[in-house]
C-alpha cells in the first residue's frame, strides 16, 4: 500500500496552480466543505502570481484558512496524502520526479500535455497512484461512454464526427482536454486511432471532407466555463450529443471526490471512470 493508506481522518491536500481559475475554485471548495474528508494543508503556484504570500482563503472567495499561497511544493508536497493539479504542462510534467519518489497521491486535471509529458505521468504511476482525466465531471465522463457507443452503432454507415467545443478567453490550449476525451471515444468506437484521424479547424481550401477524419473546433469567448457538442451527421440526419457546464463549482467537486477515492489506492494510472465507477 501507498503511505495514504494510513492518512488520518481527513486528507491532506496539496493543490497546484493554486492561483488560477481551477485553483481557487478547488480552495474554495474544500474550506466551504463541498466535498467532506479533506483538509488544505498546501497550495502552490508560480513565483510571479499576484497572490504569493497571501492567504489563499481570501484569494479564493472565501475565509482565511492560515494557508499561504507558495510556490515551492517541496515545501507541503512530500508530506501530503494527495496533490491536485491544476497548473500547467510544463509544471505537472517537471513536478512528476519529485512526486513519484514522495509517493504522493495526485490528481491531474491538466490539459495540453504532449507525449513525452504523458510518458513522465506514466512513470510515476509506477510508483504511486494517480488520476489523470481531462474532465472531472460525471456528466462528460457518462457522454464519453454514450458517443462512443454511439459510434460503435454508427460505424460504417456513413456518418461524419465533428467535436465542438467553447470555453472562456483565458484558456490556453486548444482542443480541450474533454474535446480529446470525447474525440477519443468517438475514435474508439469507429475502430478508428484518434491521432491518425484528427484535424484542428480548418482554413484556405482544404478540399472535400475526407471519410476517414474526426474535425475539432475550438471557441474562445467571454466566460465560458464548458461547452461540447459530439456531432453524427449522416444523410438527412444529424445526431448531436452535448453537454454544458453553467458552474466551475462541478470540476472542483469532481477532482476533490478523486482526491479522497484515490488516497489510499495502489500505485496505478487510474482515470475519472474508475473513480465514478463507470
């Protein structure tokens, strides 16, 4: 077993990229105890966020909780039961050395990571356990079920898949990690490997649609917390399945309900389904 699986009562928790959106909705929501059975005991960031030194309770909407925002983990990581990842690629990626030789449970809901990043997750797999999704909410991870069934019903019949997504303008990778999600499911369920079949957008004159091609278009605009819509269009037909997120409050929970399932678990790249038991 993992040393979370002698965690005391509550769970200690870490979260990084405590400053940003994700950040200190997940901040928020421990210290109103959305989710029961977790304790902040750590929240980090990079050296430049406005911030740094402040305590994140008031950063975060809600009251002060004697927790500073920092941005060294080494500082609350190694003692933690789980660290919860928001940040960004390049830091899950550089962060995952140190956390698979702590042992520390992690929870990774950040998007845009590359291969060689994904391999680094891999690794520390091996050595603790970790929940890696691009959507922790139960309804996207049910739709990713749905499409690829759907798909798998579809296939050879004609259809074409289009992936679309929006969220707000400060989002900086494109498509969305629950885009990729839901376009893997689809991929699956044509018997089809996503990264052979994918195009992001399209411009000039890319000429007639290919059969075998599944297209992502990406919006960004105002405030947009997460929309995504999985199209079948067929000859006089189109079947579209969607799902919008009207609150952050829903990716927050999801992660800190993986927080507390993944804790005590087994050293293993696990996956939100595995959590909702999907």
């Amino acid at each position: 077993m993992t040393k979370n699986s002698t965690s005391p009562v509550k769970i200690k928790t870490v979260i990084l990229g405590a400053g940003g959106r994700m950040g200190k909705t997940l901040i928020r929501c421990i210290v109103e105890e959305k989710v029961k059975g977790l304790e902040l005991v750590g929240a980090v960031d990079l050296w430049d966020v406005p911030d740094l030194g402040k305590d994140v309770g008031p950063m975060a909407g809600t009251k002060e909780t004697g927790i500073k925002l920092i941005n060294n983990l080494e500082e609350v990581g190694k003692d933690a039961d789980v660290i919860i990842d928001f940040s960004s690629h390049h830091c899950t990626a550089g962060n995952a050395p140190r956390i698979a030789e702590w042992g520390t449970a992690w929870v990774i809901g950040t998007t845009g990571l590359n291969d060689e990043e994904l391999l680094s997750i891999d690794a520390t797999a091996q050595k603790t356990a970790v929940v890696l999704s691009g959507n922790m909410s139960l309804g996207i991870n049910l739709l990713c079920n749905l499409v690829e069934a759907g798909a798998h019903a579809l296939k050879d019949r004609g259809y074409d898949i289009e992936i679309l997504e929006r969220h707000h303008n400060l989002k900086k990778d494109a498509p969305s990690g629950t885009a990729l999600m839901l376009g893997d499911a689809a991929a699956k369920g044509y018997d089809w490997n996503l990264k052979e079949v994918q195009v992001d957008g399209r411009t000039g004159l890319p000429g007639e649609r290919p059969e075998k091609e599944i297209a992502f278009h990406a919006i960004r605009a105002g405030d947009i917390v997460g929309d995504h819509s999985v199209l079948f269009a067929g000859m006089g037909e189109m079947i579209e399945l969607s799902h919008r997120a009207t609150n952050r409050d829903l990716f927050a929970i999801g992660a800190l309900q993986a927080a507390l399932w993944v804790a005590d678990k087994q050293p293993k790249l696990y996956h939100m389904k595995d959590v909702l038991g999907l």
